[in-house]
C-alpha cells in the first residue's frame, strides 16, 4: 500500500528483478497477476504492453552492471487508476532517442511511440541515488 496526498491508502506493486529478458519477461508476468488481483481491467492488453516497453528500455538502455532494475505498480482510482514506473541505475536522464526513424521491417525502436501513443501521460524523474525513472500513467479500458 502507498499513501496519496490526501493519506489515502492505494494498492502498490514493487520488485526488483534482474536486467536481463527473463527478468523482463518475469516482471511483466508479475505484474499481470498482481493487476488482475487487484480487479484491473485490462481487455485490450494495452497496461501489459506498457509495461513491456518500459521494461525492454530498463534492460535494454538502462542496463549498468550489478543493478536490477525496478518495477513500481500504483492503482490510485482517483488519479489515472494505474501508474507504471520503472527505475534503472543508467546516467542518463531521459530514454535513448533514436537517430534515425525505425524502418517498416525492423524489430525494435518503437517502444517509446507506442507508451507515447497508449499512455495518458507519461515521463521521467531522476531516481534518488542514481538513474532514472520513466513512469507512465493508463486509464484502464484505453
């Protein structure tokens, strides 16, 4: 649980897991159930593929020898009801952009289009000891 600004009580997720695809593909699994459990609608996939993208970028760009990265779930019915943040230990403050446009045939560069083109809003926060945060805000149902 996680205390809003008002002090009210919200159902929170957090883990660490292992920069690595089966610590993504893991965390991703971890966080369906728990979404699931908590009575989150999610019919169209839209939340888990997200949280996929996110999770990609942390092992992917975010990646720093001997540091997991960590998955922060908040459902929060009065603000948008699920915030995904995901924290890594990278220098750097804002996601990789991509130099030149992914081509129609490749197999990555997308990931943050798609948070952009699914979230209601999303951004990043410098971590408090070292990295980032890229957070993303869903409506379920969207």
């Amino acid at each position: 649980m996680r205390s809003t600004p008002g002090n009210e009580e919200v159902p929170s997720y957090a883990a660490h897991f292992t920069s690595s695809r089966k610590g993504a593909h893991t965390a991703r699994r971890h966080a369906a159930a728990w979404l699931a459990a908590h009575g989150c609608p999610d019919t169209t996939g839209t939340i888990a593929l997200v949280i996929a993208e996110l999770t990609a970028n942390a092992i992917h760009h975010g990646h720093v020898p001997g540091h997991d990265f960590a998955l922060h779930l908040t459902l929060n019915p009065k603000a948008a009801p699920v915030r995904i943040e995901v924290a890594d230990a990278a220098t750097t403050k804002h996601p990789p952009k991509s130099a030149h446009p992914a081509t129609p045939d490749a197999e990555s560069g997308r990931g943050l289009l798609l948070v952009n083109a699914l979230a209601h809003r999303w951004g990043t926060s410098p971590r408090d000891h070292v990295g980032k945060v890229v957070w993303a805000e869903m409506t379920t149902g969207e």
